[in-house]
C-alpha cells in the first residue's frame, strides 16, 4: 500500500513515522510483551511516557513554568462548559468573540452558566474577517475573554494575539496548536482537542495558569474540576492512555522536524501555495480576507457547483482524501495541518489545475 | 517476543488476536492508505465501523430495543456525576448501596447534586460481604437505586441482581459487564468503563432505557446529556474513533469465542482455578464471602507479607505481570478479564504453588 494525501479537518492525517513506531511496537511494548494499552497508567512504565509527553509539549510551546498541562478527555465541546464551570462564577459575566461556528458553540454552552457579552462579532461581515481589536467592545470586569484562534469551518484565523489586559485571555485552539509559535505567557488558559495537530480523537489538551486553578463552582463535575486534574496529574481517574502515548509520538516528531519555528516555516509555505492556486484562477474561490484566512483550514469553492462532485470523484482517484467542505459551508476544504507534506499540497494544486483546464472550454 | 500474562487491574490485557487486527491494518485501513484514526468520524466507512460495534454489543448483551447505547468519555468516574446529572431533579433523592471504594465514590459524587440515601452497607463486615436485599432499607420515592455490580479493587461481586421494582435500576458495570450473560431489561441505566472487558481506556458504555432520556437538568454540560448523545449517535462532537473501533474488534472476538455463555463458562473455570488454590493453601488468604467473591478481580495476601517483594519479582520473571494489589488494599490482585486464558490462570497458580513450597520450610 501508499499512504495517500490526507486533507481530513480531524480526525486527520497523522505523521507516518507516528503510525510505524506505533504499529511495530503495538503487541510488544518497550520489549515488555505488552501493549502500551495494556499497562496500568499508574505504573512506572506509563508515568515515564506521560512524563515525557508533557516535558517535549513543555519545550515546543515554551510553556512557563506558573502553568500546568492537562491531558483531558471530552474533545474542546467539553472545554465549552468546563471553562465557566471553573472560571466563571455564579453570576458573573466573560466576554466571548463571535468569530464563526465554534466560537458561537462555546458562546451558547457558556451562556447556560452565566451572563455572555459578545464584545466583537463578525456576523456583519459574513464571517469573512476579524474586527480589529479598537472595534471590541470589551466590558470592565469580565471573568475572561474567550476566543476561538482558528475557525476549522469557516477558515478564519488569528494572525495576532488579543490584548485582554488584566483579564485572563481563554483560546480555543483546537485546530491551530502546535502550527506555528505561539507566547503562552499571554494567555489565561490554551484548549485544544487532539484530533488535528496532537494526536487521536478523545483527548484534549489543556494548559493553564496556575492562579486560576481552584475556582470551579459547586455544581462542576468532579473529573470536570481543573485543580482536582492538576493536582493529581490527570490521573484523578483512569486517563486515555494509548492516545496520551500518540501525542508524546507526535511531540517528539515535531521536535525531530525541527519545533515549531520549523512548522511554522513549512506551514507558511503550504498556505502560500494553497491561496496563490485559488487567488490565481476564476474556477476557484476564497472569500476570507486576506490577513484571517486559515493556515490549516482551507476552504474553496469552485465556481460552478455542479463540478463539485467531479472534483472530488478525481482527486480520490489521484489519492487526496477529505476534500469535501463541512455540511454547514459546503464546496471544499483542504485541512493542512502539521503531518501534511508539501508534497501533499502540490499534489493538490496540480490537480486543481488540471481540473480547471479541464472544464475551462 | 512472546505475549506475557497479564493480571492488571485495568487498562487491562486485551485479546492478542484484536490487536494483531489492529496492528495489521494501523496505517493502511480497509486498503484505503490511510489509518482508522485518521477519517472523518462523519465519514460513511467510519459510521459502519461504529454501527457494527453497537450492532454487535446488542447481539452479544441481547440489549432490548427500547435501550440506547452510547459511546462516551470520561469513563465511569464522569458517570459518577452524569447519572445524578441526567436523573436526579433538584432536591429529589436517589438510593446507593455502599459495597466499596468504588461504590463510595459514586456516593461521594451523587451527594453533590441531591439527596443520597445509602439503603445498606457493607461496612460493618469490613467489605467481605454483600447484605441481602431483605436487610436494605430501600425509601419509597428514589429517583434511582445504585449499586456497583463488582468492587474492583475489594474483589466483591453481586452474583444476583437486585431487584428495585419500579424505581430504575442502575448499574455501574465497569470491571464484570461482558464477563457473563445479563439480563438487560432488568436496569434501566448500565454504565462501563472500557479497559477491562471492552477496549482501550478513553472510552465508556452508557445501556439506557430510553424513558430516562430527556431529564437532565439545567447544570448538565450540553456534552453529558444522555438525550443529546443518543440524538446525535454518539457523535454531538467528535468521539474517541480509535477506541471506538477497537472496542469493536473486541466484540467481533468475543463473538468468535461464542459469546457470553461460553465467557462465563471460561470465566467460572478461571476464577474456581485461582480461588482453589488460595483457599487450600494456609500460605494465602482472601477474605472475601464466598457468594460474594468476584470472578473478575481476586485480592489475595501472602501470610508474611514481607515476601511479597519476592513474590512479584519471581512471577515477573516468569512473565505473570500486574499482580500487584491496589495501594488500598496492599498484597496481591489477579484480574481474570475476558482477554486473559486459562492457561494464564494455570501459569499463575504454579507459580503460587511453587513460590509456598519454597517458604514453608
């Protein structure tokens, strides 16, 4: 077999050199005759890899030191009410940023836990930009401002970091983590779901400045509490260990490639060769302007709809999987995280044009 | 390398021949070059994966059709607050019955959200044995009565099923669900953890009667209501694909072996096996009720507890790994799940017998 392009938005392409080491040593763990699944997380065997995980995700992030890293379960949904299950009290009020389909979710489940202001909307602009920042209308004594840094449907990123003063700034960054460098020192707490650039489906990631440990209110599930995971090194129960153990394989695969500056480099140039195919052409459309479009989602429309199933049928054929854009914006989206190759966007590109030329008579 | 025989409490050992399958197919699944984990869960190949799994589960439990089944996170510790979070109004009352450490933090948990009656203990008999329903003080009004089918870490299993009339039955079923045949109608909520008997740790099993669907209360997250995850089949956001598939394999193989009849009846003879050999020996001791004792963990101490060093040094030479007791408990636990043979069982008790004759002089 060859490993084909994998554009999927997540679950999405893992690094190869994860999968094989993965695979070689999935009966026979360390020479132990065991599964890496099959071990107890209490063991010393797994505190030493979930130790390394958190130290080689400390040293690519530059995490400091007044901050702790949760290896959660529930995906960024469950972040959604955790965050003002611990941040929030009774009463109070976050600001959020409406900058598309997932900062909307998280406004939604926050709503149910206290008052939401959504200071900046990009519902005017059809979700095709983010307001600067002179146009938020923040409020004084917000609990946090909570952000979605990458919107994995529409395509819209943060190319800067809010300044949200003494308040403590919350992201999502489900789909951009780990793409490019990032200063933690700015932020309050940092999600993610695993399932783009750390690994597999059902863990989530999070990191968080000490100080706001220990605010959850009464009725926030235990395992839910994020000073009862810190304290007990999200082991308070049985954590999700084989994909604890990938996200490790993945970080130290980032390390080997070289970190995040080197991410960053190869990412910038797989965007550049994405966006310059479609600006470049009539037969493919962005509508994102320019300074928020996403470096790992990529979503395009061709010109004549009708084409779309055309595209797609094609390009499984040249094996470039998971082009099809999300129900809610349909066309294309090409998701072009960390394991995705250049090689893999050229492919892409090759065939966007081959396309093209194909039904431009 | 040769497998080895493992006795851990959970994650656990799984079927070797489940993770040849997923060993064989991790980077090229259904011949389509990429792996399991890295497809859309939305996907129509993912979708046949998870439906063939419940499909299975179903068979396999004969799980009647006015029961969801739903594939969650967070294992049996988050269903220790989902379950009073999906039934428990404000201020109502549920009934608990307290047969150990993990029943107790099922209490502990519930007793956040309402009112916790624990309707018999087994305190009084140090947790070696199970009171009889006649002796449990029951209240009229429960929302629910609770009970944890087997104590994995006191090695005490309920051999009978309690009977609540019409108050819902429910049933944290985390180490002995799968073990043997089970009447399904008689609960109106079964819950499991996956590592022991199902898959990979990351995953938990929800059997529901869909009339205590649609009660969460207003504090419920969005992600741990029971009526949103069985609206959206398990997939309200991205669920842990990977474990779900394995769980999967796992009920294919259990299948394969003949189902639960034919698990219990290996499982009958595994834990007569090992508590043969404990109770004929003066050298080791477990202080379980014999009604009361579980076929799926079995705590047992040496009688000079300064050998167990020795003890565990030499089975883990001999390649029996995990027998190690809780830090709780002290001493010694063999869990006999699914996955693990009789020739394990076998294996071990030689070594017990080898170990006494070397110590009794």
């Amino acid at each position: 077999m060859s490993r084909v392009h994998n554009f999927s938005a997540g679950p999405a392409a893992l690094p190869t050199e994860v999968l094989q080491r993965a695979q070689a040593e999935l009966l026979d763990w360390q020479g132990r005759g065991i599964s890496v699944m099959e071990i107890s997380h209490r063991s010393k065997e797994f505190i030493a890899v979930a130790e390394q995980a958190e130290a080689d995700l400390r040293e690519l992030l530059a995490v400091p030191s007044h901050y702790r890293v949760l290896f959660l379960q529930g995906g960024a949904t469950q972040q959604f009410a955790q965050v003002p299950l611990n941040l929030l009290e009774d009463g109070g009020q976050a600001d959020y940023i409406d900058t598309g389909i997932w900062s909307r979710k998280a406004i939604n489940e926050a709503a149910r836990y206290g008052k939401v202001h959504v200071a900046a909307s990009s519902k005017a602009c059809d979700y095709h930009s983010i307001l600067k920042q002179n146009d938020w209308q923040l409020s004084k004594n917000a609990a946090y401002l909570h952000y979605c840094s990458n919107e994995t449907i529409g395509g819209l990123q943060f190319d800067w970091i809010p300044d949200s003063g003494e308040v403590p700034l919350v992201a999502d960054m489900s789909s951009d983590i780990l793409s490019r460098e990032l200063d933690v020192s700015r932020f309050g707490l940092i999600y993610a779901g695993a399932q783009k650039n750390i690994g597999p489906a059902g863990l989530a990631l999070v990191i968080i400045r000490e100080d706001l440990l220990g605010r959850a209110r009464h009725a926030c599930p235990t395992l839910l509490n994020y000073q009862i995971a810190a304290d007990n090194g999200s082991m308070y129960n049985t954590p999700p260990t084989f994909s604890w153990y990938l996200a490790g394989l993945v970080f130290d695969w980032l390390k080997q490639q070289g970190g995040l500056s080197a991410m960053q480099q190869r990412n910038h140039a797989k965007k550049d060769l994405l966006y310059q195919a479609i600006d470049n052409s009539a037969f493919y459309h962005n509508a994102v302007e320019s300074s928020a479009r996403s470096w790992m989602n990529v979503p395009f429309h061709l010109a004549d709809k009708r084409l779309d199933q055309a595209f797609l049928q094609g390009a499984e054929e040249r094996g470039l999987l998971g082009l099809k854009g999300h129900r809610a914006a349909g066309g294309m989206r090409a998701s072009l995280y960390n394991a995705v190759s250049l090689e893999a966007v050229q492919a892409l590109v090759d065939w966007m044009d081959e396309f093209e030329r194909g039904h431009s008579q």
